[in-house]
C-alpha cells in the first residue's frame, strides 16, 4: 500500500487570503512600485494601511471561532471600507507617483480582506457548528468536512472565492488543518510496509501477530507493531478499551482502575494509569491524551495515545518506584461488516537497558497471552446478556458508539466485510487488504 502524506507546516504569519486553497502573502497584493519602496515615509504610513487590515482580521477570527460576531455584521461597514480605501488610494499616488486608476488598483488588493469580512449567515453558520465539533465533541474530521463543503471548485464567483478566503484564516480552520495531520501521521504508522519486523508473538489460530524491531540507532527503544482480528462488530470491540473503568476486566497488568482526568465527549480523553508486567520486574506509569478520530466514509477510528507533556494542566510526576511510560500509539480500529473487525496498533517502548530478541520475545508473549488474548475473549462477552459492557453500549453517553455503527454500515466496511466471508478455511484474516492508506491521504 502506497504512503500517506501530510501537508508541509505553512508560516502564515504574512497570510492574507487564500483562493481556491492557494496562499496569497501581503508582498504578492502589492503592486511593483510599491515592493520598491525608497522612502522610509512610504513604508511607515503603507505598513499602517496593512496593520489596520490585519487588526479587523485578527478580530474577525476571533469572533468567527467563538460565535459572537453579528449574524448580519461587519467588523468593517461600507463607509469604513470606502473611506480606508479614499485614504490608500490617496497616499499612495501621492507617495508614489501612480496615476488614480492604478492607485485605486492597489488599494482593492489591500482591501480585499476587509471586504470579505462580510460573510453570508450560510457560512457563519457553519463556522460556528463546525468550532462547535471541535471545541466541544473534538469531531475533527466532521468539522474539516463541513468547511469543506463550503468551498466552490466550479468557476466559483469573486464573492464565493473571497468568502473561502476568509474561512481559511480562522483560528476553527487551522485547527482542523492540526488535527488532520495528527490522523495523516497515524495514517503512515499504522500503514507502514516495512519488512524488517520479526515477529514476537502470534495466537495458535493466527488471527493475532505482534511484531517488533530494535531501533537502530538506540538499542534500549524498541518498536512494535499489532494485529488483532475481533470476530465482534466494531462497536463491541472499541467498547473495551473505550470503557475505562472496565479495562481491568481484561488487563490484569494494571494495579487500580484508570483515572479519568478530563474528556471531551468519547474522541478526545486524558488517563492515568500504573501497571506492573513480569511479576513485578517491571513497574509503569502512564499519563497520556487519547485524540480519536472517526471516519465514517472509510469505515474506522484512527487513535493517538500520547503522552501528557510537562506544563499541561493534566500533568503529573510519576509515582515512585515506576517508569514513566512513553505512549506514542498510533492505531486503527476497522470496521468489516456488521460482525467482524481489526485492530492495527504500532508504537515503541523504552527500556532502562539495551533490549534483546530474547527479551523482546519475552515480554511480547507476556502481552501476547495476557493482554491481547484476554481482550479477544472479552469482546465476544460483550454480546452476551447482562454483560458488564451492556449498560454502557446501551446509554452510550458519548455518542461515540453511534458513530462506530455509521462506520460499520459504510460502505468501505461492506466491502471489508464481503471480503472476508469469502475466505476459504484454511485462509486467514491478514490475507484482506483494509486498503486504509487511501482514507488517510484522500481527505
């Protein structure tokens, strides 16, 4: 499967607009004469023009993010407008010797951002949900693709081009554009090709392999990668991991139940949690953010389990005695059909000393037999009666399990699906291709 990519970070600190997606910078709205400037007067008094367009910008942004803008207002009127662009059509034939038409020419390209403050009640609409998916659901991808419906590709008209403009330097825009490449970044882990993996553990009946690699350059790191086929729906099986104060029920590795330490809804949640692996020769402690992201069209959830770095307000030292635990997963849980999904989940360990073969073979039968096994069986209890998962499935106070069902009925899990039920008996489930790469990079 082919790569994914993720976009090159943009410095957009001279950012004025952007049509159809191409960043336009401040020294392209100018005209020759004035990127040859040759008095320090003409730099002061056309730098001010500029700096009262990006204030009403910057204010504009903030209004847009937060909801508080006017439904039918604008930052800049009409008279304002008329009366900044008088003023910059003025200075700068005066300063530079154009004739009116020319001046008046420039003066648009100046203004062009304050005339597209003016948006339609449509877009602010919109602006104001898809800030809603983030800030309160940390729907990502459900945000980034409401404000993508509002760009026009078909010979869109000049208003239309500058009201995308506009959307494109909101503070709600850029943070979905951060987000997107959190999910890229998942996307090329959990879709990585490499070969130099040796495997470490895998179920009797193959539905379940766990490889590693020692890294290169630092031999006490270690990295690995997971595949668990669940013969349960989608749903069934990220209730497991989902449901934290059940997690001990198939991880008997951990000491307490985790601590929920904040959430927003089921797709952004900060743990903390301690557990001892090797009768006790290895004690971790694990303080990390879980960023979900649902993609219903391609019919699964990717997941980031992050670390919590020092300055955030979740942070805590870890107990003494234990490791602090270096997360850094990067997962995808996929949809096949209604009765069937996999798990593929990569990540690293760090070791207080040098990892061996041996020692990695070790203690991925340890996770092999203990961890990943045990959260197989306990799915398939989530279908029966009176199952500890049943309350949860059925309040579903996150509505994150609502969003699962709509990607096990889509049809990129259909196809999964299909797929599988045609293997023969003595194929296995790692012969389907999830074909994942594409969902990553296509967005």
């Amino acid at each position: 499967m082919g790569q994914c990519h993720c976009p090159a970070a943009v410095d957009d600190s001279d950012l004025l607009v952007s049509a159809h997606g191409r960043l336009v910078h401040q020294s392209d709205l100018l005209a020759p004469s004035i990127k040859a400037k040759d008095s320090h007067e003409a730099q002061t008094q056309s730098r001010a023009i500029l700096e009262e367009v990006r204030t009403s910008k910057k204010q504009l942004d903030w209004e847009l993010s937060t909801g508080t803008g006017e439904p039918d207002g604008s930052l800049t009127t009409a008279s304002d407008a008329m009366q900044l662009k008088a003023e910059a059509t003025t200075l700068l034939e005066h300063l530079h010797g154009m004739n009116v038409e020319t001046s008046e020419q420039t003066a648009d390209s100046i203004l062009k951002l304050a005339e597209c403050t003016s948006l339609s009640q449509h877009t602010r609409d919109a602006l104001q949900r898809a800030n809603e998916l983030v800030e309160d659901e940390f729907d990502i991808l459900a945000a980034y693709k409401l404000l993508l419906e509002l760009r026009t590709d078909s010979s869109p008209s000049l208003r239309e081009s500058e009201e995308w403009a506009a959307v494109t330097t909101t503070p709600v825009f850029k943070r979905c554009l951060e987000g997107l490449s959190v999910f890229r970044n998942i996307g090329l882990a959990v879709c990585d090709q490499s070969t130099d993996w040796f495997t470490v553990w895998e179920d009797s009946a193959k539905h379940s392999l766990l490889a590693g690699r020692i890294d290169a350059n630092d031999p006490t790191l270690a990295h690995f990668r997971m595949r668990v086929f669940f013969p349960v729906s989608l749903v069934n099986a990220v209730s497991i991991t989902a449901e934290t104060d059940l997690t001990r029920l198939w991880n008997g590795a951990l000491e307490k139940d985790p601590d929920v330490l904040g959430r927003r809804q089921g797709l952004q949640v900060y743990v903390s949690q301690q557990m001892t692996v090797l009768c006790g020769l290895l004690k971790f402690d694990a303080l990390d953010e879980i960023q979900r992201y649902v993609d219903v069209d391609g019919g699964f959830m990717a997941e980031l389990v992050d670390s919590i770095p020092e300055g955030h307000p979740h942070y805590r030292a870890a107990p003494r005695g234990y490791n602090r635990a270096i997360s850094g997963l990067k997962s995808a849980w996929v949809a096949c059909g209604s009765e069937a999904s996999v798990l593929i989940l990569t990540g690293s360990i760090q070791m207080p000393f040098s990892i061996s073969k041996r020692f990695a073979r070790t203690l991925g039968s340890y996770i092999g037999r203990n961890i990943v096994s045990s959260m197989v069986k306990n799915s398939l209890r989530t279908q029966k009666a009176g199952n500890p998962w049943a309350d949860a499935l059925a309040k579903d106070r996150f509505g994150l399990y609502s969003r699962l069902s709509q990607c096990m009925a889509s049809e990129a899990s259909m196809t999964r699906g299909r797929a599988l039920a045609s293997l023969s008996g003595k194929q296995s489930d790692s012969c389907i291709d999830l074909d994942l790469d594409q969902w990553f990079t296509s967005i």
